[in-house]
C-alpha cells in the first residue's frame, strides 16, 4: 500500500496507524495541516472492505477538515481518524478506551469529534483515557437552549444563513416569503434546516427513506412529501441536500431546475468537474464545506468555552463567506466550489506553522 505516492496524500504532516490486539482496534489516524492550529476532526468507525479503503478515506477527510476550518476562519487545522470495523458489531468501550489512549499520545495535534459510527457517548469513553476529544460537553447552545454536544443543530442554523446568502446573490431577495425549497433527507440537521425555512415563510418538498422522518415535517411543518427520485428535479427554487454525498452527478445536474443548490450534506459534488457543470447550467451552488461549517465553528467554541452569542456571530459569517464566493465566481468566471478552495488555501497558507491556536494553548482551554 502506497502512502507518500497515494493520489490523496497531500503533504499530510502527520499519519499514525493504530492498533490495539487485546480490544481489536485498528485504525488510522491523519492531520493534514496545524498551519492554523491544532488538528480537529471526526473519528469514524466503518467497517472498510481494506486498509487501503480506510486509508484513501482518512487522508482525504482530514484534507477536507483544514479546508473547512480555514473557510470558517477557525484556528483550527484539518484532522479525522478512522476505525476500521463494524460499529455495530466491534464497537466495545475497551476498544473505544485504547484509541483514546492513542489520542493521548499525540499530546493534542489532534482532537476528535464524534462521526458517522461513533457517538457522543463513544466520545467520553474515549474522554476517560484523553482530554482530546470534542463535541462532549453539556452546556448552553448558541440559541440559548441546552446542547448535548450534538453540532446538528448549529449546522442546520448556518446552512439556512448560507441559504438565504445564495437566494439574496440569486434571486436578489432577502424575504424568503413563497420561497419553494425542496429538502433532500429531513434527519437531524435537514428537518431543523426546514423548520427555519417553514418559519420564515417558504414552501417545503421534502423527502426522506425513512417514513417517520417524512410525517414528521408533513405533520409539523406542513411539507408536502415527494419520492425519493423527484426530490432533486423539482420545478422549486432552492434544492438542499441534506442526506448523503455524490448527488449532485452526471445523471442530476442536467434535470436540476433550481436556481440554487445549498444543502448540509458533505462532498455533494460526484466528481470535481460537477462544480463547472453547475455553473454552465446556470445554478449557483453554494459550496458543502462552506455552508455546513456551523458544526466545527460549535466543537471549537466549546473547546475555547465561548459564549452562545459568540457562537452564533461565528455562524452568520457563513453568509459573508458564501458571499465572497459567489462575488469572486461572478467576476472570474470560476465555479464556486474551486473559489471556497482557493479562498480556503489564502486562509490557511498565509499562516506559519503553529502560527494558529496551539494544541496546548487549545488543551487548556478545552
Ligand atoms: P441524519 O442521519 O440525521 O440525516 C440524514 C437523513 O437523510 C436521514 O433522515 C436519512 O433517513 C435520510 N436519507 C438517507 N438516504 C436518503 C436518500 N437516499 N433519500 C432521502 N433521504 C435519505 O444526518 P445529519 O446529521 O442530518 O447529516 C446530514 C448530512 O449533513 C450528512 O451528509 C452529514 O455528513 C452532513 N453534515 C452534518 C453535520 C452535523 O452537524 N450533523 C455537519 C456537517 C455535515
């Protein structure tokens, strides 16, 4: 297996692969980038089919983490970790314990957040052997109601603010009034994304696999649900992805008839090409991993224990970033996802090395 020759390796600083034989625990642990400071990113449990498999995941979602972060104008540098087995089925608090112990070893360079696979509760396991974890910690949330730890909420805040940036830039209109939205997966971000869209006054298709969910937003927010199948290619004006990856590909973009794309879920583009094929057709997408840093923005003021007023500020300059984007795309002539990359880049290669807030400096505070 390749690792300095991997097509995703991209000057990673640093790659440790774990293990544990009396729990089982195997995984792989990435930090791309501490230029704005110390590593922070999900720790994933997935059963991979092969390293090479869990490998090619982690250095490209720590890649993603500093680019995130660095949007978002966080001190925080771009790390993930992953666990290879089945959560369901390898996931034991001993297994959970010994990589927190492996996250103790990194004295800090790397922070983990609770992911697809692990959970709140699998974070403090781990929080028994390490102070490095995040995304842990009961306190108020950033509406002033109480927070578990779960960022779904403030994610759901920020991508209705970077919703209404990409309508204003649109459509030229901050008044979402008769505003038709059609919302792809209604879980724990994209039915709270509804519920602020419902209040301030647009229309809502929604469609979901499971049919609780969908009831639900028919029941409580008066949504009119669609299959599946139709949910992308509605004649509505916003369509917001908030369940899996890859929607937006060969087969959707051309039957899109939004004027915008603005969802939560993370790495819509199918292939990095999509993001010009968006913009040929006429749509303005505003980019995954700018209007879903409501997330990381939470885990990073928890860990600075920073005010919910602070928090909430934090996320409304998602708007101002999208913004930027749209602005810069207009006069280049570039798609909007390669400008968040290129704005991303100015935001964390400016930076020296350590220059951000540092793994002890953000160990104290956490
Ligand atoms: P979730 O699992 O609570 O919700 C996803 C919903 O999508 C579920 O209700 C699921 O049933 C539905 N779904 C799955 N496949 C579907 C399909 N084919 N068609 C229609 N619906 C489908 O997850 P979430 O926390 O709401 O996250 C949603 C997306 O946003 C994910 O891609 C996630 O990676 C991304 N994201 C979430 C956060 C966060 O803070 N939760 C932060 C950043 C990005």
């Amino acid at each position: 297996m390749n690792v300095f020759s991997h097509p995703e390796f991209d000057n990673h600083e640093h790659l440790s692969f774990v293990c544990d034989a009396e729990t089982g625990l195997k995984g792989i642990i990435a930090i791309h980038n501490t230029s704005r400071g110390a590593a922070l990113g999900g720790c994933r449990m997935f059963p991979y089919a092969s390293d090479e498999e869990a490998l090619r995941d982690v250095l490209r979602l720590s890649r993603g983490m500093t680019y995130k972060s660095a949007l978002a104008n966080l001190d925080l540098g771009g790390g993930k970790s992953v666990i290879i087995g089945d959560p369901r089925k390898h996931k034991t608090e001993a297994l959970l314990e010994a990589m927190g112990r492996h996250l103790e070893s990194l004295g800090g360079q790397y922070i983990a957040a609770e992911d697809s696979g692990t959970s709140v509760p699998d974070l403090k396991v781990m929080g028994r052997q390490t102070s490095h974890v995040a995304g842990v910690t009961t306190r108020t949330g950033f509406d002033g109601l109480p927070s578990t730890g779960d960022p779904s909420p403030v994610t759901a805040y920020g991508t209705f603010i970077g919703l209404k940036a990409a309508v204003k830039h649109k459509l030229g209109t901050d008044d979402l009034t008769g505003l038709k939205v059609a919302v792809q997966g209604i879980g724990n971000v994209g039915f709270r994304l509804a519920r602020y869209l419902k209040e301030a006054g647009a229309e809502l298709w929604v469609t979901d696999i499971h049919a609780d969910n969908l009831k639900r937003a028919v029941d409580e927010l008066g949504a009119t649900a669609v299959p599946s199948e139709d949910i992308l290619t509605l004649p509505v004006d916003v369509v917001a992805p908030c369940a899996m990856g890859a929607v937006l590909n060969d087969q959707s973009i051309p039957a899109i008839r939004a004027a915008v794309v603005a969802g939560a879920a993370n790495n819509l583009l199918d292939r990095p090409e999509h993001d010009a094929a968006l913009k040929q057709r006429g749509i303005l997408y505003a980019p995954d991993f700018a209007i879903n840093a409501g997330g990381i923005i939470d885990v990073f003021y928890e860990r600075t224990h920073g005010s919910p007023a602070q928090i909430r500020a934090h996320v409304d300059t998602i708007g101002d970033t999208l913004t930027e984007i749209f602005q810069r795309s207009d006069r280049t002539g570039l798609a909007t996802g390669e400008i968040a990359n290129q704005l991303a880049e100015e935001r964390f290669r400016k930076h020296a090395p350590g220059a951000g807030l540092t793994p002890s400096r953000l160990a104290r505070a956490g």
